[in-house]
C-alpha cells in the first residue's frame, strides 16, 4: 500500500494486539494515531513497539525499524486518533459494554466513509454495534495474536454489514501482508479460536487423563504436526497421506473420526459423502492428483529445511 493510499490509521488499545497492528500498518507505509491515554506511558509503549519491530525485522527487511517507528504518534482519546481517519481499529480490552460505547463514539466522529473494524476475538459486531445509523461500515477483523509475525486474520461480517465494507476490509489487509480469510456468518469464537480451542481441549484432556506429560504433548504438535502445518493446513496435509488424495484417505481413515465424534456425544456423521465431495473437490481444483508426487516432494524438502533450520538456531541459542 503506497502512502497517500488513505488517510491515516486509527489505533484504539496499546496492548500486545494494538501493538502489533501499529507496526502492521506502518511496515506497510501508513501512517498510524495510536491511543495511549497517560502520556506517563508513551515512553515504555515506544519501547515495546521498537523492540517488537526489530524482532520482525526479517519479514520485510527493506522497511528500517526507524520508518516503522517515525509513522506512529500516540494521541490521548478515541476522538483525536479516528479525526481524518480512513480505518480505524479498535483493539481494547475484551468488554462488551466498553466495546459498545467505543464504537458510539467512532461512529459518530469517524469520517463517514471510514471503515470500523474490531480486533475482538469473542464477539460478532451484531453484538456492539446493531444499534448504530453506521453499522453497515463495521465489521470484524480478527487476528492471531501477534498479526505483526502470523498474517491469517478472519473477516466477520455482520449482517448488516455492508458487502463494501467486506471488500474494503479485504483490500486493506492484503495491502498490509496480513491473510485475510472470510467467516460467512457470526459465531462464538469465529473459526481460529474454535481450532484452536478444540485442540487444546483434547489436549487438556489428555493430560487430565493421565496419558501424557503435558511437555509431550506439546512436543506431538512442535515435533510432529507443527512441522507440517508450517506449510501446509490439515487438510492439504492429509491429501498428501494416501494415492488418491484427501477423499482416499477419509475412505480409509474416516471411521477414526466417526469413533471421535460418537465418543463426544455427537449423533450425526462427521465424514459424510457431501464433505468428502467438497473437500475433494477443493483440492482437485487447486492441484490435480498429477501433482501429487511433486507436491509430496516439496513437502519432504520444506520439512527437513525447517528442521535443520530449528536444529541450528537451536544450537547458536546455547
């Protein structure tokens, strides 16, 4: 994104995920109003946002620490950062009533062709911001903790909001090297966190059942999952595991997950017909079974570069 691209960005929250996302839109050449209300605080914020960019560096090693930094200026209210804005994020503390009142305030004093976005990660707009005449130009932008280092971020629209604000939304983060990825409709935790919860659940379980040491079973997804997750998702990862892609695999293995699924109560099939036709066809488009052995192979030579790559930071780490 080019830097007369938009009008400034507002910032509203200084925690880690604030953070993060200042040094996200100013890597991308964006200027950025970061609310920091005690101006006691604006040394010791500064210092966390160089320390985090200079750690960040290898992601965009052209763009000097000290560009990132001269593109964020702290101002003391909501009001004075979203003034002129062309995007605002807001990025408090997880509190409906506050989060409520915030985007009020954004929305009246925010220009009208600004566009909303929340970072939350436990509520669908329709929740804070249904009462509002602007509503249709708020939406969520939910990302992983820190965005600065992991680009995947969920777009959550609202039903009211508007599809140009989705596309606007998608721009914006493609501009600034985040991975904008589509939730169609509101839900408790989106799609990132119940992946994650779901895993960590079973996780926990594990480890309250007595089946593993809780360094273990970190070491199932570090040591094993993680290296192929690395570059490839779960899905591609399994297309990979049997001749005839993911719907062949599911045909072989797809009992494992019905037995998962009846052992938590689950009454319905998992591993229908429909799914598997769907993700087949996902695959398929994307890489023809044709490709099957070249992808096997890159996947083979990614996972030993990451694992020398570890073995060797490993080693100068001591």
């Amino acid at each position: 994104m080019g830097e007369t691209a938009m009008a400034h960005v507002a910032l509203i929250g200084s925690g880690i995920i604030g953070r993060s996302w200042a040094i996200v839109f100013a890597r991308a050449g964006l200027d950025v109003r970061l609310v920091v209300r005690r101006a006691e605080a604006r040394e010791e914020i500064a210092r966390l946002i160089q320390e985090a960019a200079e750690r960040a560096t290898p992601i965009a090693p052209d763009v000097a620490v000290e560009s990132i930094l001269s593109r964020i200026g702290f101002v003391a209210t909501p009001e004075d950062a979203a003034a002129d804005a062309g995007f605002v994020m807001e990025a408090i503390r997880e509190d409906l009533a506050e989060k409520t009142a915030l985007f009020r305030v954004l929305d009246g004093v925010a220009p009208r062709d600004a566009l909303l976005a929340s970072s939350t990660s436990s509520f669908g707009a329709s929740r804070f911001a249904s009462e509002l005449s602007g509503r249709g130009r708020i939406i969520v932008v939910h990302p992983l903790a820190p965005p600065h280092l992991m680009p995947a971020t969920e777009i959550v629209p609202a039903p009211f909001t508007a599809l140009e604000t989705v596309e606007t939304a998608f721009e914006v983060m493609r501009a600034v090297g985040q991975k904008p990825l589509l939730v169609r409709k509101e839900q408790p935790g989106f799609v990132m966190n119940r992946l994650q919860g779901a895993l960590l659940l079973e996780m926990m379980r594990v480890v309250d059942d007595g089946l593993m040491e809780p360094e273990d079973v970190d070491s199932i997804v570090r040591d094993g999952f993680g290296l192929r997750w690395a570059f490839l998702g779960p899905f591609a990862g399994i297309d990979l595991n049997a001749p005839g892609g993911i719907a062949d695999y599911l045909k072989r293995y797809g009992f494992m997950f019905e037995d998962l699924a009846r052992e938590r109560g689950m009454k319905t099939p998992v591993v229908t017909e429909g799914v598997m036709a769907t993700l087949h066809d996902a695959m398929r488009t994307a890489h023809p079974l044709s490709e099957q052995g070249a992808r096997i192979a890159a996947r083979d030579r990614r996972m030993a570069a990451l694992r020398a790559l570890r073995r060797d930071m490993a080693s100068r780490s001591h």
